[in-house]
C-alpha cells in the first residue's frame, strides 16, 4: 500500500543543513493502522507529511499504491491528495466557515456536483457524531469537536489513506479516547488505511496494529505493537514506555535476597491465559512470589508481563525457569544476587 | 461672519465632490493594490506560488510609490492624469494620483491581514488537494476578511487625507474650500466647519468599518 523507500530530507536553518530523515523505509500495508513514534525532533511529522508531499523528500521513493508520489506533477498530485485524508494537531478549520462549510471545503476541492454537497456532509457529520452542530462554527466548538470535523472533513472525497498528524496531542485524556476509539471505528467499517504519527505511547497501544519507532531521522526498530511493548530494544522505546502510567516492576523497589532471582515474564498471545505459573510451581518445587503483573489487551491480541521472585533450592529454580520458558514466555533475569 | 444657510449651501458641493473623489480613488486603488498584495503573499518565500523574482519587483514598486510624498506623486502624475481624463484640474483629474498613491497602501494592507491567516489552515487546504486560486479564494481571502475590512476602513480614511491635499492644487472638495476660504480668504468658520464634516465623515466611516468587521468575524 505505502511503501517508503529510503527517504531522506534535510533542511537548512541558519546556513547549515539539519538532517531531519537520514534515509528511511517503511512498508505500511493497506487497512492497517501504522502508528510512526518518537521523540520531539525525531523527525516523525516530517516523514509523515513526505506521504503527501506537504513536505517536499530530497531523495528516495514514496509509493502509494502503485505511484511514486515524489514524481508527481503538480496537477496529478492535487488529485491524489483527494485521495489521501489528514488531520492535524491543531485541527486547522476555517474559522470562517461553519462545521458544515469545512466538510463542503473538501468537496468543492474534489470537484463534487454541488447538489450532492449538502447530503454528503449530513452523511459525514453523521459519521463523527455531530449532525446537531452543522450550522456552528469552529469557535463554538470543544478540541474533540473541532478534531470530529477535521476527520470528517479529510474522509470526505472517500480516501484510501488517513495520515494523523498528532491528531489527540492538544486534547485531554478522555477526548483522546473517544477521538481513538472514531479512528478505529473508522479503519474497521471503511477499511482505510491509517499512519499516525504520535509522541504517545497509549495512542499507540490502544489503536496501532504495528509501529515504527523514530530517532533522530532514523527508524531504530519496527513491527508489531505488541512485540515492541513487551520487548522494546532502542533507547527511545524504552524511555517512551516508561511514561506509560503502568509499569511492570519499579527496579528500586524489588526485594534483593540472596538466592532468590527476580525475573520478569512476558506472555503474549496463546500463552497470556494459560496456568503456567502454577503448572511451574507444581512441577519443579520452586516457590513463586509474584511482585507485580498486568495484562493488557491489544487489538490483535492479549500481552502480560509479570515480574516475580524465585524461591527453593538451585535445580529447583532452574528448572521452573527452564519449564516456563519451553512454553514461550520470554523471560529477563532483573535480579540475582 | 456668514449666516448658518449660507454656510451649508457653501459646503454642500465641496462635500459631494469629496465623496466622489474618495469613491472612486478607493475604488481604482483597490483594484490595482488588492491583486498586488494577493501577488505579493503568493509569491514571498514560503508562499503558495514561491517567486523570488516577481516578489522582490512588486516589493520594490510597491516601496517607491509609497516614499513619494503625496504631492509630489501628484506633480508627477500630471502626464497620466492629462492621458486618461483630459485635463490635470479638477476632481476627476485627482482620481488618477489619488488611485495610484493609495493602490501600493492597498497592496500592503491585503498583504499583511492575509499573512495573518494561520498557515496550518494552507496547509489544511493543500493537503486536500486545493489549487492556488482555491487557497486564495476559499481560504485566504475568507478567512482574512475582518482585518481586510480593517484595512480598507484605514485606506478610506487616509483618502479622505490626501483628497484634501489634492484640493489644494486644484482638485476641489472640501480641502480646495478650506484652502480657499479658511486660508486666502481668512475665514476661519468655513475652514473649521470643512474640517468638522471632514472629522464627521471619518467617524462615521470608522463606525460602520467596525460593526462590518464585527459581522464578518466568527
């Protein structure tokens, strides 16, 4: 659907060029939701707006389904961004037009009839829950609102792509979720393909089929959203993850007793219901205390992590870590002393 | 010191050629400076149309039309009034000058109340696919109406300024009545009644520029 091969931009501020993409590829495929995460300045907006060319690549390939959007002329590039959706952090309506005007904006540009404006907006208002608030202007409206006719507005010309541009980043926790939970909905019934770019990690926990994490112009791991929770290997994932308000074990706190390992779990999938903790404690001997645990629920799946002290002789350890992980649970010593 | 009717009746023809003079230079000068300043946001760096070229010309022309000192302007413009109204005396005659000094005024006020308009709604529009003339017509010039009804009301107002001045070099109005009663003639009651419907006119022209700005705004 989208592939992004090696692009790179810079941009000259003050006589010297700033790298901001130092050669990135992507592959996002159609009807899934890709989230791009990052630190500030990683670069992960400027990727995002290569897609569509609101920022122009100095190098690479971005192919949108088939066409290499960075050879475009400009006349076929208006086309193809109809059919490419965006919405932004500041939402960006036109404080002159009423909710209903914003939606109308966006089919004018794409050429539609006039008479078949006005049913295609109620259907689109429809949609994001704001039918009651067609003939009100932006300034009337909450951030969530506002972000509802954004998204109406980008879906409007029916597009094959929604780019999100920190789209809950100026919105409360609460407003985030519903936002999230319209996008879902969204990518669910009209099978759009969604990029989302976010320095959340719950946004990305809660809507993100698969993840892309950025540092400093570059992608420095990618894959499964639930691969990268349990196992997150650049610097940047971790610190990200680490702001999450859920954490499975604070080091400072874990108890350090000689001959009692501290190790951390993670189940994912087929192995987060099964008994095996138990099953391990009846088999080996060992003792099993667990400190703390939690199991999230993803989209595609089920992940959990525990963390836990081990008690009884060395064989008897041993053996319980060995049974636990011939069931597929990764397993991190932390602690052993 | 005259009577109260011969006053106004004094009054009346100069006030009516004012108002003339100031419809139409207002008319002509946004005309020519509104398109300007349009060019001049479009082209700048960062613009929608980006041209290094064009915009540094523009600019240019714009900078030298706006030192003349109004008078001057007018002395100078005598050729081009002489070749589009026939004469160089006159209230139409002083059109031509009064057009031209305030057209690059027009150019500038358009420019900044629509450098005004927040760029991510550019933006926005651009990434809906918008051509540049949507952006501008759509975008740009709706969402930057209250200031660009700011900036006439202040473009009115300043004609109104210099139509005065062209009075004086034979334009008519009510600055060629004040010029000529109130200064070669020493009387200071048709001078300072001109200036009153001159301050009234101004007024009334501030008033009703607000309350459209007001409407116009969401």
């Amino acid at each position: 659907m989208i592939e992004i091969k090696n692009v790179v931009k810079t941009f000259n501020s003050g006589g010297k060029g700033l790298e901001a993409l130092k050669g990135i590829s992507l592959h996002i495929k159609p009807g899934e939701i890709f989230g791009i995460i990052g630190l500030s300045g990683a670069g992960k907006s400027t990727l995002l707006r290569t897609i569509n060319r609101l920022g122009e690549p100095d190098s690479g390939e971005i192919r949108l389904g088939g066409t290499d959007v960075t050879k475009l002329a400009p006349v076929e590039l208006r086309n193809l961004r109809k059919k490419v959706g965006m919405i932004f952090q500041h939402f960006n309506l036109l404080s002159s037009r009423t909710v209903s005007g914003n939606v109308a904006f966006a089919l004018e540009v794409g050429k539609w009839p006039k008479r078949d404006i006005p049913r295609r907006v109620a259907e689109m208002l429809e949609l994001v829950g704001l039918s009651d608030k067609a003939d009100s202007y932006p300034s009337e409206l909450s951030g969530g609102q506002k972000q509802r006719v954004g998204i109406a507005r980008a879906l409007a010309n029916k597009p094959s792509v929604l780019l999100s541009d920190e789209a809950t980043s100026a919105l409360d926790p609460k407003t985030t979720q519903s936002i999230l939970a319209l996008l879902e909905d969204i990518n669910r019934k009209m099978g759009i393909t969604v990029v989302l770019v976010t320095h959340e990690m719950g946004v990305i926990r809660q809507i993100c089929h698969r993840v892309a994490v950025l540092e400093a112009g570059r992608v420095v791991e990618q894959g499964r959203v639930r691969d990268i929770f349990m196992k997150p290997r650049s610097r940047t994932a971790r610190e990200l993850l680490s702001h999450l308000p859920r954490m499975s074990y604070d080091a400072d706190k874990l108890p350090k007793e000689p001959g009692k390992p501290v190790v951390s779990f993670s189940f994912n999938g087929g192995t987060a219901d099964q008994p095996i903790i138990s099953r391990a404690i009846k088999t080996t001997g060992a003792e099993i205390n667990i400190l703390s645990g939690e199991i999230d629920n993803l989209p595609a799946s089920k992940v959990g992590s525990l963390t836990v002290q081990l008690s009884g002789t060395q064989e008897e350890i041993a053996g319980a870590l060995s049974y636990i992980r011939s069931q597929n649970v990764e397993t991190e010593v932390i602690w052993n002393g | 010191m005259g009577d109260l009717t011969g006053l106004v009746g004094l009054l009346a023809a100069p006030t009516l050629e004012t108002l003339y003079m100031v419809f139409f230079s207002t008319l002509f000068a946004t005309v020519l400076g509104f398109p300007l300043g349009i060019i001049l946001v479009v082209t700048e760096k960062g613009g929608i149309l980006e041209n290094e070229y064009v915009y540094r010309v523009l600019d240019g022309v714009v900078n030298v039309l706006r030192s003349f000192p109004f008078i001057i302007l007018m002395i100078v413009l005598f050729p081009l009034s002489r070749l589009v109204v026939g004469t160089t005396i006159g209230t139409t005659a002083s059109i031509v000058p009064l057009a031209i000094a305030a057209a690059p005024f027009v150019a500038r006020v358009v420019e900044s109340a629509l450098k005004e308009v927040d760029h991510g709604l550019v933006e926005a529009a651009v990434s809906m696919g918008s051509s540049p003339k949507e952006i501008i017509f759509k975008v740009l010039v709706p969402e930057a109406l209250p200031s660009l009804v700011l900036g006439q009301t202040l473009t009115v107002i300043n004609i109104i300024g210099y139509s005065a001045m062209a009075g004086a070099i034979g334009g008519g109005g009510l600055g060629d009545l004040a010029v000529r009663y109130g200064f070669h003639r020493f009387q200071t009651d048709v001078l300072i009644a001109a200036v009153i419907v001159i301050i009234v006119m101004v007024q009334m022209i501030q008033g009703a520029g607000n309350a459209l700005a007001r409407r116009v705004s969401h």
